[in-house]
C-alpha cells in the first residue's frame, strides 16, 4: 500500500503495509484489467482479483498468467484463494512474494450466493481503486 509522503508515517498505514507484506488475504474489487490486484500480490499478499466475467476471463486472468512465477515445493497457494477461484482454466498463481487468482463476482448479485461462508470469513481487507458502476 502506498500513499502521499505526508501520510508516510501513518500508523495504519504502516500496520497495513506490514499485514500485506505478511501475506494478507484480499478481495480487490472491480479490478478492470487487474493492476492493483496482480501489484499487491508482488508485494506479498493473497489476492482474489474480481470484477465481471467477461473482464476475469478475457483481461485478469491473462495479466495474472503473464505475470505469474514457478511457485517452490514448499509453496502452497491459500486454500481460501482456490475456493475462490472461479476463472475459466485459472487457478491461482504465484507473482512476486504473493498469490492472485481471479474470481466472478457481480454486485448485483448478493455476495454470499458467489462466495462460500469460508471464503469470505477468511477476506481481511477489500479494495477498489478507480471503481464506476455500470447499469443494466
């Protein structure tokens, strides 16, 4: 997480840097093409890039695939992150120090009919960056 010098020794800020470095578990949300998401993984958090299916099949899931690394032996993705995973051919992948996998998730459907109980207990943070809303 980044933010203006003036905040740079924000303690919130600070703590949350450190969650993610640690490997935080994130939903960013309306994620486009998916920057944010596949960024905050590099840095060591466990991402579910989502927006729309169309945008998860045909724009994150390649960006994560482009960007993704050989994970070790020793190193598993999530369990949360798999379950979570509802990309077409896609299962999470290692980028950087971090996971990001892709997941459908429409707002205009209630949350908890796209995701399990487990999945979304185990979420520590949500964001959105650049997020607009489309009618139908």
């Amino acid at each position: 997480l980044t933010c203006p010098k003036a905040y740079a020794d924000c303690p919130a800020m600070l703590e949350w840097q450190e969650k993610l470095a640690n490997g935080a578990n994130v939903v960013e949300l309306g994620a486009g093409i998916g920057v944010v998401g596949t960024c905050l993984a590099a840095a060591g958090g466990n991402i579910a890039i989502t927006d729309l299916t169309t945008l998860v099949n045909n724009a994150v899931v390649p960006n994560i695939v482009r960007n993704s690394e050989e994970s070790s032996e020793e190193e598993t993705c999530p369990q949360w992150m798999r379950d979570a995973s509802t990309a077409k051919d896609a299962a999470p992948c290692k980028i950087g120090r971090g996971w990001a996998g892709g997941a459908v998730i429409d707002w205009m459907i209630p949350l908890d009919s796209q995701l399990s109980t487990d999945v979304i207990s185990d979420i520590d943070v949500v964001v959105g960056c650049d997020c607009f809303w489309i009618t139908r």
